[in-house]
C-alpha cells in the first residue's frame, strides 16, 4: 500500500522550542478540548481511504557523538567524527535529562486533556530507543523511576521502559561514513529495549551501514518513504501516533509529508496533523 500526504498546518503555530514545550507545544486552539474536536471534524471530513493521523515527531536527546567536536575541539565535523568513531552512541546526561523533560512536559499537557498517542515508532539506533522509553515510560508506570527524589537522573536496565515501540530500521539515521550511524547487533538492542517490537525480517548485523560511501538526500528521502509506508500500515486506524528518529532523516519524513522545514534541536517534538490517502 502507498500512500499520500497533506500536511494541516493551521492547529500548532511554532515559534521556538523554550517556548513551545512550556507552551502546549505551540498549540493554536484554546485548548485541547477543542483540538480533539477539530481532530475528530478533520476525521469525518475524510472520504474514501483517507484518515487523519496525529504524529509527535521527536528527535532523540543529545547523545555521545553529538558532542565530540566540543570535547576535542575540533570544528570539522567529519575529521572528529572518523578520528574518534563511537558505534551507536547513547545518550549524554544532557540528553536523558531533555528526554525527561520532554516527559514532564507531555504529562503535564495529558492531565490538561493532550491525547496521547496509542502507537509508538522508532529508528533501532540506542538514542532515539532510549529517548522513547524516557519520554513516555510514565505511560507504562516506569519512567518515574528514573529520577531520584533529588532529582538526579539513573539508568534502568531496561532502556525502554516498557514501552511497547516498534521499531522501523527504514527511518534509521542519515548513512555516512561515520561509525555513529553503525547499529549494534539486533540480539544486543533486544537485551536493551525488552519491550520494543522487533522486525523478524531484521538480520542481527547490522548490513545498512558501511564504512565508504554516503546515502544521497534522494536515497534517505526514498527509505524515508518506505518507512512511513510502514508505520502507516501498522497504525492502521490509530489516529495517534508516535516517532522518535534523527536530525536527518526527520527532514526527509517532513519532506514526504510537505512540512515545511524545521530542524528539531535535540530532545526535541512537532505535533504533526496530517490527512493520509491511500493511493
């Protein structure tokens, strides 16, 4: 099944990230009372194989190889990057503390009446995984466990938190040379996120990446696309949906979608109102 995209632009109006997350995330109705409304007259609105989809598109937290020109001061991005390889960064305690953030923030507009998504998405890599099990473990009653009372973020063994992610290698980040963009096995992600959903077709080495050549913005754009087809098939009538991903390849998803531009800063989301046809 293929799919087509129009993006609604009219229900968020996005001014900066600071300001949006104290903000119901940019939200343009009055509240989200009248959002569900507008969701649900968009939804009836709909002809034949159409549907509206809400995603909560988010980029992981800062991770290891995010800051490696600042630890070596060095300003070219490539030269850091092959002379300090990291396979599959983690998360920094930067970026575990913006996924928690992230978390208060999306529990916060909950009890004012946000709707939350019912199915969650993500790239195999370790960072987005784990930015997914902190931003929305609270669901599962785990995420609180990972601040102590004085507020100083630990680990759980189980770096999803028993969210229930499927995970899609298509939206994976853009594939260079660099060795951050290498997964680890599929066996060693499966002890790590127990609570993830595992493509069977999925081999356990990793035969994406490779240590020459670069994927094309046409290429990623393509695999982009293959990967939404995906999480369109497997949301099937969810209207709320959740991606966590990478910088790159969020913005070869917003161009398969027709939104505009934006580049998420790390730990950061956009609500996405979308009318999918079926083409």
């Amino acid at each position: 099944m293929s799919y087509a995209y129009e993006y609604i632009p009219d229900l968020f109006n996005l001014t900066t990230w600071d300001a949006d997350i104290e903000a119901r995330f940019g939200l343009a109705c009055s509240g989200w009372h009248e959002f569900r409304q507008r969701v649900d007259e968009l939804q009836r609105s709909c002809g034949p194989g159409e549907r509206i989809k809400v995603m909560y598109t988010a980029r992981h937290g800062e991770a290891e190889h995010n800051i490696l020109w600042r630890r070596f001061g060095m300003p070219d991005t490539d030269e850091v990057h092959l002379r300090h390889p990291i396979t599959d960064p983690e998360l920094t305690g930067v970026g575990r503390e913006q996924a928690t953030n992230l978390a208060h923030a999306l529990r916060r507009e909950s009890a004012a009446g946000m709707p939350l998504p019912t199915r969650w998405y993500t790239s195999p890599m370790r960072r987005p995984g784990e930015t997914v099990g902190l931003t929305w473990g609270w669901l599962y009653g785990k995420g609180e466990n990972d601040l102590h009372a004085q507020g100083i973020l630990i680990r759980s063994k189980d770096l999803g938190h028993g969210v229930r992610a499927e995970v899609v290698e298509e939206i994976r980040e853009h594939l260079h040379v660099h060795r951050c963009d290498e997964r680890l096995s599929k066996s060693e992600l499966m002890k790590l996120f127990p609570s993830f959903v595992w493509p069977d077709t999925m081999p356990d080495k990793d035969t994406v990446w490779h240590p020459t050549g670069r994927e094309t913005e046409e290429e990623m754009v393509a695999r982009a696309c293959e990967g939404l087809r995906i999480i369109m098939d497997s949301a099937g009538d969810d209207v709320y949906i959740s991606m966590t991903a990478h910088s790159g390849v969020l913005r070869a998803v917003y161009k398969n979608l027709g939104v505009p531009p934006r580049r998420l800063g790390t730990g950061e989301m956009n609500i996405l109102v979308l009318r999918v046809r079926k083409v």
